[in-house]
C-alpha cells in the first residue's frame, strides 16, 4: 500500500490541521497501518491477560484451596487496580505523550505475569494480579486514544475492531490451556496460561519500542510542531512543514491535569461522557460476570470434563470474534448508539431465557443462548462504549477521557467479577444470570436516552464539530 502522494509540502499550526491533513486519507498507508495493529497489539495483551486467569481458574482454585471469597478477590483485582490506573495513565498520557506509557505498561506486564506463574500461594497470586491491573488500566485508555489520532475520520469505525482483537486473545489463551491439559501438564496449566502472556508483553515492548512514532495530534496540541511535522511524515508520508503556532480559542485550557477533569462534565463534553460511561460501565459488568466465565458455564452445560468444557469455550468465543469484526459494519449503519441498543436489547432477552431456563433447556439451546449472548455482546456494547470515548474529545484532553471511562467502567468489571461467585454460591447459576438481566436493560435505557453519537454528529479525530458533506482537499501549499 503506497503512501500518500502530496505535491509539494504544506503547513501544520495546531492540532486540526494535522487532524484535517490526516482526514484526507481514504486508506491507511502501509506503514501507519503496520504501527494501528502493533498498537492494537497491546489490547491483545490485554485481553490475553485477563483471560489467563480465567482458563486456568478451576486447576488453581484446587492446588491453592482457595475459598469463594478469595477466587472473587482474586479474579476482581486487576480491574480494581486499573480504576485507579486508567484515570492516571489518562493524565499522564496528556503530559507527556502516549508512547512512553505504552512501554512502561509492558514492562508492569512482564512482571505482574512472571510473579503470578511462579506464585506458591494467595498472596503471591494476587500481587501479580495487581500489577496485571496496572499494565492494562495503563494501556487501554492511552491505547485507545492513541488509535483514534492515527485513524482517519473516514476509517473510524476500525476503532471497534479491538473487541475482535479481544477474543481472539481469550481463545489463544483457552487454546494454549487445552494443549497444556493434552500434554498432561496437570494442575499446573494456569501457571503455563498466565506465564505465556509475559512473553507476548516482552514481544510487545520490544516492537513497540523500535517502530512506534508519537501522536502527531498530540504534539501539534503541545505545541511541538516540528515533532508533529517529523511524526506524520514518519507515519504516513506526509511532507509537512511547521508553521507559527496558532492560539487556542480563548477560555480554552491546554495545560491538562487532573483539576480540569470537570471539562468532561460540562458542555459540549457532557452527554459524550455519560453515554461511554454507561456503556462501559454496564457491558463490562454482562462480560465480566458471563463471558468472562464461560468455562465455568460450559462446564455446566457439557458436564464437568476440563477439555469439553475449555473447546465448549472457545466456541463461544469464536462468535466474539465474528460479532466484534461485524461491530465496525454495525456502527457504520446504525451508529454506535444504536447497534448498542440493539444489543443490548438482545443480551437483555438472551440472559433472561439462560437465567430462567438453566439446567432445563434442551443442550442446544443450552449451547446457542450463551454462544447468541456473545455474538450481540461484541457486535454491540462490548466494542462501542471505549470507541465512543476514544472519538469524542480533542487530542489534549483524550487520554483523560477515555482514562475516566475507563475508571468508571472498571466498577463494572469489578462487580461483575465480585460478586457473581458470591451470588453464585448462594442462588446458583441460573438465577444469577436472571438476576443479571437488569444490567443490558439499563444499558438499553441509556443508549435510547442520551443522543450522542460521534459516527453521527461529525467529530474529527481532534474532536471538533465538522460538517458531515466531504469538503474538497485543499490545493497544496
């Protein structure tokens, strides 16, 4: 894929003109595609390290004897690390760039996965785990970010594709556990499936570290021309000269720092905010108390046989991957406001018939309401609610968005992983998932409530207002 051809060079004065000179693009060049999926990479780790506890979750539950109450500590700690982590990697990112952070979440990575596999009791366990919180409240939100600066207003919707990248990651995981098992690796398996995601984290920096280039939005918004005018011909080709630095409208901070998070609270920013929120907030509260339970789930359906169980697993997470490819086609069409509605819609009716039906459904629809309940998942909510955030704001105050977000939507994680093994004990599992029902109908109510919606209102990637219609391309300086 050829870069972009521009006869001769043209000036860059703040961060919309590089949003504007980015938009141009129908397609991203080879280069700046190659650097969108080592990006996208690192919510592959993400993903990967939240799902190595999970497939290992049965085995070292019996070699630790831990109690219900320590398997929730346990499996709720990295997300309660990153409520903390998102909203400061967030402010950190608006500082200094969104590069540095991507590695360090790398090396917190490699560290938190090795001390979890080589862990001898709880403790150790869980210490791990919090440093796996760390790394993924650092990376997401600055990943996210970071995507949507690279991306053009016209490919936008690519920015869902992280849910897709999300379960291929739990079924590599669930894979690599199946092949530990067939090699007779034994209650040790979990320290296999959480100890590989440290070599992909050490992969990761080192790819990261040699090929990545800063955000030419982000610098051109830190007043860094010549950097911005260096990284967009590094990424893309461009040939571009910095010119005299335009001044921000007035009343407009771009010093940003964690005394300017009412920024997000206030108009135009409010409603952009409490749509993401929500939607984050509640679709990882439906994956992380179902989805990210399936073993356990499949399990009950297929009986209590390890292999069936984990094949009955990447089964159903083969309908994430098709469902989070088909969620950029969705938000295209409907919005991303909407084809949230609509899956939440769905998630609503599937949980309650699962919830209600449990133990009691003939096995194939048994197999097909959890397998349904994935697919509407990703093809919905799962992917929309960090996308809305990461198209939502300017370039200076992104990181803080999608951090805050990130936080506030963390709290779904955290309960959904609390407190489904506590409910769990003590109503059972199909009226947990009955119970839990509520949770898609809110989101369904948020989603037909607030309007917002960035694939519908016009918001270039520095988070402006533009006009919809396509306007010519400027002859070159």
């Amino acid at each position: 894929m050829a870069s972009p051809s521009i006869q001769g060079t043209e000036t860059i004065s703040c961060a919309s003109d590089v949003a504007a000179l980015i938009n141009r693009l129908r397609r991203l060049p080879g280069k700046a595609n190659l650097l969108w999926y080592l990006i996208l990479g690192g919510l592959f780790l993400d993903a990967y390290s939240n799902a190595a506890l999970g497939a290992g979750l049965s085995p070292m539950t019996k070699e630790l004897a831990l109690t219900p109450g320590q398997v929730g500590l346990l499996t709720a700690t990295a997300p309660a690390v990153a409520i903390l982590f998102n909203p400061a990697s967030g402010w950190l990112a608006a500082r200094i760039g969104r590069v540095k952070p991507l590695l360090l979440a790398k090396l917190i990575g490699v560290m938190g996965a090795l001390l979890t596999a080589y862990a001898g009791s709880f403790e150790t366990v869980w210490a791990g785990r919090a440093l796996v919180g760390v790394a993924y409240g650092t990376d997401f939100a600055v990943a996210m970010a970071m995507l949507a600066e690279y991306t053009p207003a016209g490919l936008k919707g690519r920015l869902n594709l992280w849910q897709c990248v999300w379960y291929i990651a739990t079924t590599s995981n669930l894979a690599l556990t199946l092949v530990c098992y067939r090699l007779g690796i034994g209650t040790d398996i979990w320290r296999w499936s959480v100890g590989s995601s440290a070599v992909i984290a050490g992969a990761l920096f080192v790819l990261q570290l040699l090929f990545l280039a800063e955000s030419p939005s982000w610098l051109a918004s830190r007043g860094r021309l010549a950097d911005a005018a260096l990284s967009l011909h590094r990424i893309y080709g461009f040939d571009v000269v910095p010119g005299e630095r335009a001044e921000a409208p007035a009343g407009e901070q771009r010093t940003i720092g964690f005394r300017q998070i009412g920024v997000l609270f206030r108009k135009p920013y409010l409603p952009r905010t409490l749509l993401s929120t929500f939607i984050s907030l509640t679709q990882s509260m439906q994956y992380f108390a179902i989805g990210w339970y399936l073993p356990v789930i499949s399990l009950a359906i297929f009986g209590q046989e390890f292999e069936k169980a984990t094949i009955g697993s990447m089964v159903f997470n083969a309908a994430g991957i098709v469902g989070g490819a088909l969620s950029a086609y969705a938000g295209r069409r409907m919005g991303l406001r909407m084809s949230s509605a609509v899956g939440y819609a769905m998630v609503f009716v599937l949980l309650l018939a699962l919830g209600l039906g449990f133990g009691g459904l003939p096995t194939v629809l048994a197999f097909a309401v959890p397998f349904l309940f994935i697919f509407f998942h990703s093809a919905g909510p799962g992917a929309n609610g960090k996308s809305i955030a990461a198209l939502s704001y300017r370039s200076d105050i992104r990181t803080l968005g999608t951090g805050i977000t990130g936080m506030l939507g963390s709290f779904g994680s955290v309960i959904g992983l609390y407190i489904f093994p506590l409910i769990k004990e003590s109503l059972g599992l199909g009226p947990t998932i009955a119970a839990l029902s509520v949770v898609p109908l809110l989101g369904f109510v948020v989603c037909i409530v607030i309007k917002w919606d960035p694939t519908r209102s016009g918001i270039d990637p520095d988070g402006e207002t533009i006009d919809l219609k396509p306007a010519p391309v400027p002859a070159p300086h």
